[in-house]
C-alpha cells in the first residue's frame, strides 16, 4: 500500500518553499505548520535533505509571512541540526534537489560546523534615565554647564544647549564603545564564532550573536548573569536562542 504522504504530492503545485537544510536519510513529515498552513515535509540528496512546504506562489511578503518561516525553522531546531535559509527562498522540487546536489560538500561542511551547537543572541540597551544621570553627575564640565543652564532663562541658553548636547553625545557615545567592547570580548572568548552586527537604535548598546557548543552553554549564561549583574542598573538584556542565521546566509539561486 503506498504511502499517503507519496500520493499527496503526486496532485501537489508546482512550487515548493524551502525553510533549511538538514541530516536525513529518511522522509520526515512535520505536519501542518508551514506556509499558508501547507505541510511541512522533506525533499532529499543522499544524506542531507530541504526542509519544504508547497506553494501556489513565488513569492511571499515578510512582514505577513515572516513569522511562520521562523517559527517552521525554531520548531525543525529542535530535533535536528540545521542550516537555515533565507526568507522567501521558492522553487521547483528539482531545482531543490539540484541545489542539494550541486552544494552537498558545502551544506555538509556546514552541518558539521553548526552541529552541537547553538547562536545566542544578545541586544543590550540603555535605560537612558539612569545613564544620563551619571553622565551628567560623573563628568565636571558636563556638570557645570548644566548647572549654567538651569540658572539662566531659556531664551539665552540656546547655544548652550547645543554645546550640551554634543557633549553628552560624545560621553554617551564613549561608554557605548567601552561596554559594548568589554562584553563582545568576553563572550566572544567562550564561543566558537561570534557576529558584531549593527545596533538597531540610538539606545542600543551591543547587537551581537554568538554561536556556542553545547557544553558551554551554562558557562556562557553565567557570564551574561555576571555581566547583567555588573551593569544592570543601566542597560537592559535581552537573551535569545534562535536558529544560526548570523552564521549562514544561503540562497537558492546563488
């Protein structure tokens, strides 16, 4: 009797959206969760395999289709190792499998660089309140120029306020790098790569990415607690686990 998964994709479109790649030599069928509720199965080369859902589209927009590629590729990380493709990425199950084909030693590489291993994102933030408050406390001529300020009418402090700002500016922008080079340098230490990325806001500190074994994973979460502890009480943390994007950016038409 032939499988039901076998007969479906007989009658399925043409197209097939690709989540990521990776080690099976057997057909695994996720279910449901893909695309436009699409099932989420494999399409395979040898040992490795494209992780795909069917598609009656080419292409698809971010912002409505973006969360449930990530979600498809968070649920797969959980089982397997994995190598993450771009968003967007559709195509013919044979150009799939020639991908597979034509990158095999390459995808294979990187499945042995990723596997056992995890990206932790970290974004640190300040709470501008409370650094703005030592800035102005912590440096004399910041101080004292504030201080001129508040004791003369706003109308004749116009140029004086520019000089303050580009003052607490060049302050700000001075612990900015200090810290955000103190914690990349630590963390970096303990992880087997790491990613500097830009900061998404004025306010961010640190935008960075590191991928990190298995085994030092409790090492690497008790540093970030060390360092929370340290400056905690003027910047914010937010800690993420996620799929290695920082680390891969495959495409299918390459």
């Amino acid at each position: 009797m032939k499988s039901t998964l076998n007969t479906d994709r007989k009658k399925v479109p043409r197209w097939r959206y690709v989540y990521c790649i990776i080690p099976s030599k057997s057909e695994q069928d996720f279910g449901r969760i893909g695309i436009k509720g699409e099932s989420v199965y494999t399409v395979h080369y040898k040992d490795i395999a494209a992780v795909v859902s069917n598609s009656l589209d080419k292409s698809y927009e971010v912002l409505e289709e973006g969360i449930t590629h990530q979600k498809v590729v968070e649920s797969i990380q959980k089982d397997f190792c994995l190598v993450p493709m771009a968003f967007g990425q559709v195509s013919t199950e044979a150009d799939v499998k020639m991908f597979l084909s034509t990158n095999y030693h390459e995808l294979k590489g990187i499945l042995e660089k990723l596997d056992g291993k995890v990206e932790l994102g970290l974004k640190v933030s300040w709470k501008m309140d409370a650094i703005m408050r030592e800035i102005v406390t912590s440096n004399d001529r910041i101080r004292i120029l504030n201080k001129q300020i508040s004791l003369k009418p706003e109308d004749r402090t116009y140029h004086l306020r520019i000089e303050l700002g580009k003052m607490v500016a060049e302050e700000l922008e001075k612990k900015r790098r200090r810290i955000a080079s103190t914690i990349y340098k630590t963390l970096r230490a303990i992880s087997v790569d790491s990613n500097e990325n830009k900061p998404l806001s004025d306010e961010m500190i640190l935008n960075a990415a590191f991928l990190v074994g298995h085994e030092k994973e409790n090492e690497f979460d008790e540093m970030v607690n060390t360092i929370e502890a340290e400056y905690g009480e003027k910047v914010n943390m937010k800690y993420v686990i996620s799929p290695p994007y920082n680390f891969v950016n495959l495409r299918l038409g390459r």
